[in-house]
C-alpha cells in the first residue's frame, strides 16, 4: 500500500527527499528519474565502510528480522521482494557480514549498509542467490534505520540475563 503511494507521488513529479533527491546538503539537489536506481545502490555502496571484527551471527540475524518486521508495517515503503529476500536469508541460515566497528560516525546506516550489499549480489562471500535491483527510496531504507542498535541492545540484555542467572 505505501510502496503504491510512494510510486504514484514520483510518477506525479512530487520532490521527496531521500527518494528522488540527494542527502544532507545535497537535499535540493533533485535527482532524475533514470538515475533513482543507481542512488540507491550508490546509497548503500558509499556507506558500507566498516573494518573490524564480524558482528556476532545472532546479532545480524536479529537486524535482519527487525528489518523484516519494520519493512512488513508499511512506513519505509519497501517491496515486499525486499522483506521476501530477508526472511529468504533467516530461513537459509545465511548470516550476511557486518564489521563492527564503523569508519564513521552515522550510527546504524554503515553496518546495515551490509545487508544491502547482501541484497545486491555485493558481498565478499558470493553466497547470494538472486541479487536484487533497489528501487527508489529502498537504499536509504536498508541503510538508515535503528534496526541493527536494536539487535546489539537485544543481544547485550540477554547476555546480562545470562550472567545474572549463573551468578545467583
């Protein structure tokens, strides 16, 4: 439904940022039709920049299934191709890499920028099946969210209830 929204608001020639426009600075730049496609996987590309030790695998599996469950209600307007190919990941058992440690400071929008990479058919391990084509706005969408905090969050508490039940 909000994917059909957000593709009748581009067909109608609607600005909306971060969908057919740049980021940060460069949000008045609009950005053209033909070259939406190519945004997105430049989105996710230019962010993948994380060195360092592998997230732990339940970790990235928890991002994945955030990401899988945010992307089901509706507000980033993704393909359900997308959630598909999330799901598709927890249930193939494939754990994508997420270095943890970012070579920036932006939060979640670099280690989630590995799934994406993981989508396009980019990753170091050549395990994707069927790598994907991101459409308008789903770039910014795999990459710029809390999904991976989260996970880390959720992982650190049950790793807290783990020690707090052996030490009693």
């Amino acid at each position: 439904e909000r994917r059909g929204e957000l593709e009748r608001r581009l067909a109608a020639g609607e600005v909306m940022y971060s969908v057919n426009t740049g980021y940060g600075a460069d949000a008045t730049r609009a950005i053209s039709s033909g070259d939406l496609d190519r945004l997105q996987v430049n989105t996710v590309r230019g962010q993948a920049l994380s060195i360092g030790p592998a997230a732990p695998g339940q970790v990235v599996r928890g991002t994945l299934l955030l990401q899988a469950q945010a992307y089901c209600q509706g507000a980033p307007a993704m393909r359900a191709d997308i959630i598909d190919a999330l799901v598709a990941m927890l249930n193939e058992q494939r754990t994508p890499t997420m270095p943890l440690q970012p070579t920036l400071s932006a939060s979640d929008l670099i280690p989630c920028s590995h799934i994406g990479l993981e989508l396009l058919g980019e990753t170091s391990t050549g395990d994707v099946a069927s790598p994907m084509a991101l459409a308008a706005k789903e770039g910014a969408g795999v990459t710029n969210n809390a999904c991976f905090s989260a996970a880390l969050a959720i992982d650190a508490v049950r790793g807290a209830e783990r020690l707090l039940l052996n030490a009693e």
